[in-house]
C-alpha cells in the first residue's frame, strides 16, 4: 500500500474504503441469496414433473458456479485494487 | 482543424454514474425483450440462457474493467482493439457498438412513445412524432452535458430497479399475487432440449451494452476506480434484476402468454392484481426506456467522436463543445441515424442487429485484453516500474477468462442460425465489408503512434 502524500488523512481513507467494501459485500450477498433461490425454484418446480430435464442438471450447476465464482473473485480484486492505490491516486479527496 | 485543437472532456463521474450509465442502458431489457427466450425454450430455456449469457457478460464486464481503467479513454472498446489489435479491428469494434447502441436507442424511444400514447389514450397521440420528441429531448440532455444526462440517468435507473426489486420482494412474501409453479411445468421446455439451446441467442437481452459502462473512463475523476468498481456493481445488478424478473413472471404469466408479450414485468404486475404494483412497473417500463435511450445517446456519440478523432471519420465530428465539454456533433449526429431506425419499423430485425453487433464487440473485447496481456505482461512492467501506470486493476484468471468469453460468444452467435439466420450472414458481411474499408483507409493515413506520448506508458515488449 503506497502513502506518500502527506495531506490525505488516513482515518477518513480507511473508512470511505470500508463503505467501497460494505457495497461489494452487500450486492454479492444479495446475489448468492436471490440466485440461489431462483435457480433452485425453478429447477425443483420443473424437474419433479419434468425428470427428463434432469439430464441437464449438470450444465446448470457448472454455469451457476462459474457465474457466481467469477464474480466473486472479480470483486475481490476490485477491492484489492482500490486498497493498493487508494493513496497515489487520491481517491477520496 | 476546430476538433482538435478543442478543450478536453470534463473529468467529473463517479462510480455510481458509471453503474448508472451500465445498468441504464441495459436494464430495459429486464422490461422486454428477455422473454423471447421462454417461445424458444420454455423457461429451462430462460433459465439456461439467463446463467449461460450470464458467464460470458460477468466476463466481459472483468475484460471491460481491466482495459478501461488502464487506457482511460472515451471510446471504450474501440480504442482497446485500436491500441491492441489493429485499425480494421478497431474501426470495426467502433462501428459495432455504434450500430448495437443506436439501434437500441431508437427501439427504446418507440416504446416511450407507445407507453405514453397508452397512459394517455384520449389524447390522440401518434407514436412516431413523439419518438422524435423523446429523441431530440435526450440528444439535448447529452449535448448540455454528460453529468446533466447521466445524474437523470441514475435517478430514472434507480426508480426502475426499485421497482423490480420490490415486486419480487412482495411476490415471494405472498403480497404480490400468486405465483403459479403450473405454469413453470406447462412451458418447461415446449422445443426440447433444441429449443433450449436456441433460447441462447435471446440471452444477451438480459444484459446487452453492459460494457458500456466503461466508455465514460475519460470523463471519470479517479477512473482506476470508479471504472472497475461501477462496472462490477452494474453487472451484478443486472444478474439480481434478471433473475427477479424471470422468477416473477414465469409464475405469473403463462408461458404461451410470457413468450409473445410486449411488457412481460408489467403484464405479471397486471396479473398479480395489486394496483401498487401495476403503477409501480408502468412508470418503471417508462423510466426504464428513458434511461436506456439516455446512455446510448451518451455512448455511441463516444464512439463516433472516437472513429473521427482518429481519422477513420472526418475530423469535424471530434470537435468538443467549448462551454459544456461534450463531443456535441457526433451527440447531434446520433439524432437522424436513430430516427431511420425508428422510421424502418422492423424492430425486432433492427434489434437482432444490434445482437450481432454487441457480439462481434465480445470476441474482440476478449482479444484485445489478450493482445495487452501480451504486449505488457507483468514481468515487463515490473522491469520498467510502470505497474500502476499500465495496469493498475487486473482482472482475475486472465487470459484464459478470455478466450472462454470468446467461445461463449461464438456459441451464442451461432445460435442465432434458428429463426434469424439471414440477419446474421448480413450483419457478418457488414462488418467484414466495414472492415476491409478501414483497413484500406487507414494505409492512406499517415498515423504517427507513440506510446509515451499518447499513453504515457513505457513501450511494449519486443519494441525496444
């Protein structure tokens, strides 16, 4: 983490950086919640009447995981980002 | 040449105007346009195609990030290919998102029309002049000034997702009429396991221009971060919204119904029965539109500043409004281009158009990440210390995120083969056409690139 700049102040950058965080943290909860309670609705709504669609189940839960897999780990990085250059660039003044 | 030697672009967004300029452009599609994917392959197929074209767009969106916050200019993908892969392909990128951006605006200002001319039935209203009105309202937005534009964009945004979000919220607590799982089992995969795969070439719909969002990098005031983190917050957004909306309305409307209609979130608001909800879809489906026409506006004229800026255009194009610092021709120039859009009629036609434009945009986005993974790999900028200069967001997984996106779009694309097969062999000799063009253009230019003074970045390897 770089910190040149003597004029920003620390407390104020720690604290807009957690609200960055609490923004990320609250869209990915919602998104685990919301989609996970839709994919499992509609699959176990159809697939009980439906059992040849079963077959397809996999490829389901392959995409579901890779949707939600690499969301997660783009949003991780976003935040590393944020907190490796928060300081040269100056975000929050 | 008045264009270049005219003032820069004001460098005043934010994040949540980059989230609001994503999410306004796409989420329109949450309101129509989706559910053509239930007629292909029932709802296994929406849901198929929702979580398939999802993958490849949270990719995208990854890929959008990187390169938008490291090259920090207006035309978005356009300039990534240009920097990284080559004139044609970046002239042909340039043209693709135009096309897929001012097709969409026209489409949206039709139905702003129709929705008004329905709200209001005593008054008469004849739907083709109020599209002009509502495009040369919105390209006056744009001309003013992209902050103007864009703070209505956040607030007409706001107001649509609100009102998804509180649909389904009240539908799943038992307020919001009743869900009908009948209705799931009856339209589950009425085509098979065909129709189901067909039903890709709709997907896109849930989340078409979302890389757009990072077209407003030159505007940005720190766009190291407010590209990445309002790209990433856009996109999950819009994977909230279309699954709320998939959800709501395959249980409330019946799939024969769903697959056809015009306003599927407002038609399930219609069918729950509850007047709140009714009001709250149809000024959601209006504001939706608005917004949407709104950010196209805004982008595709970044996209043509971008084409004249670098000459593939005539220069007069580029020039920068003095007092409000916005690319005010190409903003004007948008107006009679979206309305011989919204003149043809054929929308759907002009729609899948602007799919296949958005596609061809997301085999070249990927690639032009993987040309810059190459031309500035980590070792190299290490050795130079120009890490933050050059990269200071990298996407996870790279490259190989990259070519799996490219496969994806491939995938979907070729999907398009069932009902649409002509708009795709025309939109592909379009833009091969286009590209053989600006190839040919660009060798009668004589174009002087340096990456230190255009970029500020130390060469790429092998250059030395």
């Amino acid at each position: 983490m770089e910190e040149n700049n003597t004029n920003i102040d620390p407390v104020r950058y720690a604290s807009k950086l957690k609200a960055d965080a609490g923004v990320v943290i609250l869209l990915l909860a919602i998104l685990y919640f919301s989609e996970s309670f839709i994919t499992y609705n509609i699959l176990s709504t159809v697939l009980a009447e439906v059992p040849e669609a079963a077959k397809l189940l996999p490829v389901y839960i392959l995409f579901f995981v890779l949707l939600i897999g690499i969301e997660t780990a783009g949003c991780l990085r976003v935040y590393g980002s944020i907190k490796e250059h928060m300081y040269s660039f100056e975000y929050y003044d | 040449m008045e264009g270049q030697e005219s003032p820069d672009l004001v460098k005043t967004l934010r994040p949540y105007h980059v989230w609001a300029l994503g999410v306004g452009i796409v989420l329109v599609g949450e309101y129509m346009g989706w559910n053509f994917t239930v007629a292909k392959g029932g709802v296994l197929g929406s849901l198929f195609a929702l979580l398939v074209a999802g993958t490849m767009y949270v990719m995208v969106s990854l890929c959008a990030s990187e390169l938008g916050s490291s090259t920090k200019l207006a035309g978005g993908p356009y300039d990534w290919a240009r920097l990284f892969v080559g004139p044609g392909a970046a002239a042909l990128v340039g043209l693709g998102v135009y096309m897929e951006y001012i097709a969409l605006e026209a489409a949206d200002a039709i139905v702003v029309a129709s929705v008004i001319q329905a709200i209001f039935p005593s008054a008469n209203i004849a739907v083709f002049p109020m599209t002009l009105i509502v495009i040369a309202f919105l390209t006056f937005m744009n001309y003013r000034g992209v902050v103007a534009a864009l703070n209505l964009n956040f607030a007409l945004t706001f107001t649509a997702l609100i009102a998804i979000i509180v649909f389904f919220f009240t539908n799943i607590a038992g307020f919001g009429g009743q869900w009908h799982p009948e209705y799931l089992i009856s339209g589950a995969m009425p085509n098979g396991f065909v129709g189901i795969f067909a039903a890709l070439q709709f997907g896109p719909w849930f989340y078409l221009g979302i890389e757009g969002a990072a077209m407003c990098a030159e505007e940005c005031k720190h766009p190291t971060r407010a590209i990445p983190l309002g790209q990433q917050a856009g996109m999950i957004t819009l994977l909230l919204a279309a699954g709320m909306t998939l959800y709501v309305c395959s249980g409330l409307v019946p799939d024969n119904v769903l697959g056809v209609s015009a306003y599927p979130l407002f038609e399930a608001a219609s069918n729950s029965g509850v007047g709140i909800l009714i009001a709250l879809l149809a000024v959601g489906t209006l504001f939706t539109c608005l917004a949407s026409a709104n950010g196209t506006v805004c982008d595709s004229s970044r996209s043509w500043y971008a084409l004249s800026r670098d000459h593939f255009l005539t220069p007069w194009f580029s020039a920068i409004h003095p007092r409000y610092n916005t690319p005010y021709r190409a903003v004007i120039f948008t107006m009679p281009i979206a309305i011989a859009f919204a003149f043809s009629g054929y929308l759907d036609q002009v729609i899948t158009f602007s799919i296949t434009s958005g596609l061809v945009c997301y085999v070249l986005i990927p690639f032009s990440l993987i040309r810059f993974r190459k031309m500035f790999p980590e070792s190299h900028l290490k050795a130079k210390g120009a890490e933050r200069a050059v990269r200071p967001f990298a996407g996870p997984l790279q490259p190989y995120l990259a070519w799996f996106t490219i496969l994806l779009a491939i995938v979907i694309m070729s999907t398009l083969n069932w009902g649409y097969n002509y708009n795709l062999v025309f939109g592909l000799v379009f833009y091969v056409i286009a590209y053989f063009y600006f190839t040919w253009r660009y060798r009668s230019l004589e174009v002087h690139h340096d990456w230190g003074e255009d970029m500020g970045w130390p060469d790429p390897v092998g250059v030395e």
